[in-house]
C-alpha cells in the first residue's frame, strides 16, 4: 500500500489557506463545488454516469483493500469503497426519481446525493495516488421506480455505513482521519434518521434493533468482515480485507 500524504497536507488541500483544520463547513463547501461540477446526469435506466465514480477497475476485478488496520489507508480506502456505492446510488436515484417522488423526498434524497458525493471525493483527495480505482455498481437488484425499493435500500446502505464507521473508527491511527471519520458518520447517521422517517413516519425506524444495539443502547458496530459481505452484491468487482487480528 502506497504512503499517504501526511494529514497536514490533505488538511491544506481540503481547505484552501481558510484553515488546517478539517472544519465541516469548509470542506463541504470546497468539495461539494467541485465534485457537483463532474456529475454528468443520464436518462438511461440502471446507467451511472459519473465520471468521478470511474475509474481503472473492471467487473470482476479483485480490489484488494489490505489488512484493514495496520495503516490508515486501508481504513480509508474501506470507507472510500462505501462512499462510492452510495454516491453512486443516490446519483442514480435522482436520475430516475421513483413514481410519485414528492417535493420534499426530492429534496431530502438530492442533498443526501450531494453528501455522499463530497463524502467519495473526500477520501479520494486524502488518499492521493493510494486510492483504490472507481467501482462498478451493481444495482440490478434495485426497483429504482419503486418508493419503498429506493427508500428500504437507502436506509440499509445508510445504517451499515454507520456501522461500518463505527467499528473501523478505532483503526485509525491519525488523529486528522479519526476526527474527519467521526464528522461523516454523524451526518450518516443524520441520514438513517431522515431515510427511516420517509419510510416510517413518527414512529422509533430511526432507532431500530438494526441501527441501535438494544443491549448496549449504542449504535451498531460492524468489522470489515461482517461488512463487505453485506455491500459486496451491489458491486461487481469483488472486495478483499481482512480484519486487523485482535
């Protein structure tokens, strides 16, 4: 695995000369500028075209993220792997809006679009030429016409990403990536609770056994292993990490 750029030059880069630390308010406004420039929307059913979620990878490609832990860009290069299947769901989302989708869901479900799209190219910046290649997604499995497909599929994608920061968070031995991977998860969660309140309104969905831990009170936690098996059907190259050995 190639050396990351040191933190305090991925912070330079996030931020401009504005500031070297990895404020949410800045880094969203760079990166959303500049990432929302490069999708390039189809009106092709079941067609990603974005060109910042392509990249050197090919259906049925191995993409070998490492022993996830011994260094921070296997834990990025993980949590990059997510941030492209979501990005690239939200993008085909918005391209084909379900039967019925209202004001507000178009909305909501845009921004989160916009999230995920700073979120990718967040980790692709930090990452540098250690960034795994772009994905393919597969979403064949998916009634993007379908209100409950789209919204049941958002929820899940949301609630794993949750756990899947959850339990690599304390992989990270950066104390820059730490604080960034904790900012992301807090507005992943924000999602779950939107998503979960589009599907289910003014009932606990947001707080369910399946994002909340109902021993701990806690949100789930999830290690690589129990995660990459739950996203691997919706992309066609297959992902490979091991967890750090405990």
């Amino acid at each position: 695995m190639e050396k990351l750029p040191n933190t305090t030059d991925v912070s330079q880069l996030l931020t401009g000369k504005e500031s070297a630390a990895l404020g949410r308010r800045i880094f969203l406004r760079y990166i959303g500028a500049t990432a929302a420039a490069g999708v390039v929307l189809s009106a092709c059913q079941n067609q990603i075209v974005d060109p910042a979620a392509r990249g050197a990878a090919r259906a049925g490609d191995v993409i070998n993220l490492g022993d996830i832990g011994y260094d921070d860009a296997g834990v990025l290069n993980y949590a990059y792997a997510l941030e492209q299947l979501e990005a690239a769901f939200y993008v085909q989302v918005m391209m084909t809006p379900f039967a019925g989708m209202n004001g507000y869901e178009r909305q909501a479900l845009s921004e989160i679009r916009d999230h995920e799209i700073i979120h990718r190219e967040l980790f692709k910046a930090a990452l540098g030429s250690a960034a795994i290649p772009g994905l393919t997604p597969n979403f064949s499995a998916i009634n993007f016409n379908s209100r409950a497909s789209v919204l049941g599929t958002a929820r899940v994608f949301e609630s794993v990403g949750v756990s899947a920061y959850n339990g690599a968070g304390r992989l990270l031995k950066s104390a820059d990536y730490l604080t960034l991977a904790g900012k992301i998860v807090s507005v992943e969660a924000r999602h779950v609770s939107i998503i979960s309140e589009l599907l289910n309104p003014m009932t606990t969905s947001f707080a369910g056994d399946d994002i909340v831990d109902p021993m701990t009170a806690l949100g789930q936690a999830r290690k690589p292993s129990e995660v990459l098996p739950l996203v691997q059907p919706f992309i066609q190259e297959k992902i490979n990490g091991k967890d750090q050995p405990q």
